[in-house]
C-alpha cells in the first residue's frame, strides 16, 4: 500500500481539463499497489483511477501496458480501459509523473475463492489469451527462468535467516528447471499476475480483471500455472484438486490446451512457484524497517513449490477424473 | 497514510447487511487518516464511508462524535452523517473493531486557499458553534491548556535536536500562557481541528466540513485563533492580512465575537500555535524509522508562534482598516 505522490487539486482540476470526464469531485488517494500512486476520481462523469507511475515502472513500457487494455477492452475482456485525452493521448504528466486516467471497475476480490471464482477466473485467462493474439505490440517477460538466477543471487546471502537450508533448496532447484524450461509451448500476450486480488467479482459473476502492468508475451501455459498455484490452494496450504479441476476445465473449454502444454504443465507450475517465491524473498529481505508495507511471505511459495515438486502428471491437478482435458 | 486494518468482501458484505444502503459493488482503503482505518465504498445506493476506528481513538468518545455529526447535518451543516443500521445503531464493529458507515462527501480541499475559502471556512466555522449550541453531550478538549505542560515534557529532553534553543523558548510560552489562559470566554461545541484538508470545496463553493474527531467542549474564540494560524499564512510564513480579515470579516457576520473574545485573539492564537506545535513535536520525534508517514513539520508552527507573540491587538490582523469587527 502507498501512495508516493501528492497531487494537489488545482493541479489534478487543471490536468483534468485536458478530457472529457466532466468536472471533479473529490480523490482519494488509495492504499494499495506497491509500484503506483493510485488515486480513485469522482466527477460529474462517473468514477476514474488515476495513476501516476513512479520509478519502479519502466515508462518505455507504460505504451504496451496502455495499449494492451484498450485493445483487450474492445476486444470483449472487462478491463479498465485507458481514457483518451482529446488530443488522443493516453499518458500525461501530472506532479511530475507519467500519468493516465482509467476506468473505474465495480467488483471485490474474493479473500477465499471458492470453485465458481476458480472457474470465472479459468475462463477470463483463456479468453484474454485469445483476444491478446492480434495485439501488435510485443514485450518480453522480464521475471521469467532467464532472471531466476540474478534474483537468487540477490536474496542468496541472506536467504537462510528465512528458513534454514533454502538456498540450498533454490540453488537446486532453479539448475533444475534452466536446465528443462521448454521454449516451443503455444506463446503470446500473458496477464502473469492474475492472483485473486486482480479479479473482481460481484457476487459469483465475474466483472473485471485488471493490473496488467506484469503483461508480456510468454507461454499461455506458464500463464495457467500460475493460476493454479495462486487461486487452487487452501489456507492451511493444502491443494485443492476440485478448484484445480474446474480453473483448468473452463479454460479449456474456451482454449484448448494441446497435449504439449498439458505434459508441461507441472515443470510449468514448479516455475511460476519459485518465479513469485524469488521476488518475494528479494522484497522480504530490502522491506525498510518499520515501513507499513508488509511484505508477502515468501514461505507460502516454498511449501507450494515443495507440492509442485511431488506432481509427475497434470491428472494429480484433478483433471484425470473429470476427463475434461483428454 | 494508513490502512491499519485489512477487510474482507466476504466480511463487509456480511456487515453491511445490517443496513439499508444496497449492495456493495467496490471498497478501496483510502490512503489518509493516522488514527483511523478508511474505505471508500460504492454500493448500488451510492458511496460511504467506512471508518473502522484504531485503539488511538478512545471508543467512549465514539458516541459523541457519530452524534455531533447527526447533530449538525440535522442542523443545516453540510459534514458526513453516520448512516443508522436498521436496529437504529451507528456504531458497529467489523474486523474487531468499532466502525461506522459514513456519508461521502464529494469536494476537494484546496491545497492554497484563497481569500474566498478563507471566508467560506470563517463563515461556517460560526454556523458550526450556533449550531452545536443545543447538542446535549459533552466532551473536553484533551489537548487544551493543562495538556500543553505534559507534551512539552515529553518532547523536552529531544526538543534541542529539532532548533537549538527551542526547549527555553517553548518553556518560556508555556508559562506565559498558564498564567494568563482566560477560563470566562463563550464556549461550546468547537471543531477543533479546522485546517484546510478538512473544509471540502467544489470550485469556490464549500461543500462540507468533514474530521469531527478532535471536536469538543472550549472557546468558540479558540477555534476561530486555529483557523487564522491554519488559513491565514502564506508558504513563505508571512501572514496575510486579507486572508485573516475575510475569515474573520465572514465569522463575525454569522455569529458576533464579544469585546473579550476580540480583545483575547491574539492571546489564543498563542496557545493554538503552542498546541499544534507540541503535537506536531510529539510526532515528529517518534516517527518510526523507513515509516512512510511523514511527519508534519513542526518548525512551521514555531514561525506562527513567533508572529503570534508579536501581536498586540486584533487589529493587527486585518481587522482594523474595514471595521467589521469594531
């Protein structure tokens, strides 16, 4: 949670001038995204996000991100999709920042998914995979087995204060998988962060997925992996094969995983586990002390990467009983 | 800034079925407010919000707050009213702790007022004492003169390392004002805590005063001596006559300032400089380290004191040359 900036109103009523979305209410500055300042607008119009980007954000990549939600939003995916300036503009200035006005999205995130959410969720990644094909812009995965090992060794020297024998544990483990990560898998534009926290729901329906700001071109498989990993597990850690079962199964339904990705699938999920379990160390261990950002724990990820580990087959998703992937 | 307490849909959801303001579509935990947890939510019957008060706020002062401001929207002052659940109740708890729904108000404040908003605050700053005159609870002002001594000691042995000479020069005022605090002046509700972040403004109209949650029982003056030091110096610390002159130009005209309370201005713009500066010291010197709370600066406050000590007679504010207030 922060907000980096402060935007005064005279200069936000004054940056606003440059839209149409009527005149300003009020803003609220909001307590969440670690890598934006994220203001929500009222104005006569409806409601709006502000974002400013701060550092953490490459601007060079700020058209992808930009261009991807308006091109995914008219392609049928609910998304916040950015508003255009009357010169055509997406990104500004505002308090010194690269900015962008964007759709306020209705929806609450569910803190325990249930299988409906699981399904919503399966279903909503299949088809932004689909309606990302025709996107023309391309940006490269820059958390993906190529960055591994510079974060491992970031977190290295400190990294069994964390939990005693882990850098043994990573240091095997990611040899293991630079030495079997697939580079022919069905590719193309990835959310790579759709956790529960990034789909909105009213009640069971699901009304919007947003934060695409990790989006990339990587395997649409390595995109279900981390799914599974981030909505198929239960709070006392154990996995869930019915919710597993019904994500898979409803993706499937809208897009087809060929056998390819189904075998890899697993080796797929032991990535996306030690890709999130990496950074997490890394912000674990540089979180300022006594910062009200509390980091998330990096542990989580070491017993779901362990779970990952013992899978030899996609049927131990679930999948094998329902048949809806053979 | 702060979000001290997480809520889940699923928990919000289920606490609002206790009231009659439809069903929730978004919640987003606000980024201000130290003492409480604040959400902004939209719900098919509009936006509230949702305050979920943190051990800094004493939960028996809760009835007294949530009924002011009932009190006064009730009588014609346009602030946030907590919304009744259908037992009639405005005070509920939600995630362990006390919390209310609260009526959104829309506006911006302005971040360098001018001399209109100087007015418009002067002008309901009266309205708010005439109309608090019939609210039948009670509340002292815990920050007020006998609170003054215990701060400075406990910021004392510190205070050097903010500006050499600063612990005999706060001594010194501290004295001073003991000795000649009036106990006799008009007194009632008073808000207390009227700086321009809580005076929401569309354009140059107000459209409402919002934090009652350092309102309580003292001088009416005293309230009106906070406002000149929060509204009437410029960013480089010089005070603006005009400024002062329309606040208390547009005060005087809704509810009249006596001889005394006139003659006494200059001697509670004093301790109102000494109060925020003391608080101001407190927090400053406990700050956690890396917290992304920044401190206010108290040194401000000692340039306000500074002026203030340097006024003889209220018509060194202005007042003089248009006669409003003689």
């Amino acid at each position: 949670m922060a907000v980096y900036t402060d935007v005064a109103a005279e200069e936000l009523a004054d940056f606003l001038k440059a839209y149409d979305i009527g005149e300003l209410l009020s803003y609220k500055g909001i307590a969440e995204g670690v890598e934006n300042s994220n203001y929500l607008l009222h104005t006569t119009a409806g409601s709006f996000f502000l974002t400013l980007y701060e550092k953490r954000v490459a601007v060079d990549d700020l058209p992808f991100f930009l261009g991807l939600m308006g091109h995914l939003a008219m392609h049928g995916i609910v998304c916040p999709q950015p508003v255009k300036a009357r010169s055509g503009e997406t990104l500004g200035y505002l308090a010194g920042r690269p900015a962008a006005i964007i759709d306020f999205l209705e929806g609450v995130w569910p803190r325990k998914p249930n299988v409906t959410h699981c399904a919503a969720a399966g279903e909503a990644l299949a088809k932004l995979h689909l309606a990302g094909r025709d996107f023309p812009m391309r940006r490269a995965n820059a958390l993906s087995v190529s960055s591994w090992r510079p974060l491992f060794e970031q977190a290295a020297p400190c990294v069994d204060t964390v939990q005693h024998g882990l850098h043994d544990f990573l240091k095997a483990e990611l040899d293991y998988l630079e030495r079997r990560w697939p580079d022919n898998l069905p590719a193309g534009i990835v959310h790579a962060d759709l956790f529960p926290d990034n789909v909105l729901f009213l009640g069971d329906r699901l009304s919007g997925l947003i934060d695409f700001y990790f989006a990339c071109n990587d395997f649409f498989s390595y995109d279900v992996a981390i799914c599974l990993n981030a909505w198929c597990f239960e709070p006392d850690h154990s996995f869930n094969v019915t919710k597993a079962r019904a994500l898979l199964g409803a993706y499937n339904r809208e897009r087809a995983l060929s056998g390819a990705e189904q075998a890899a699938l697993p080796l797929l999920a032991r990535g996306a586990a030690l890709r999130f379990l990496l950074t997490r160390l890394v912000d674990f261990l540089n979180v300022p002390a006594g910062a009200l950002v509390k980091p998330k724990d990096p542990l989580e990820y070491v017993r779901k990467l362990r779970f990952q580990q013992s899978v030899g087959n996609i049927r131990e998703y679930g999948v094998a009983a329902s048949g809806l992937l053979v």
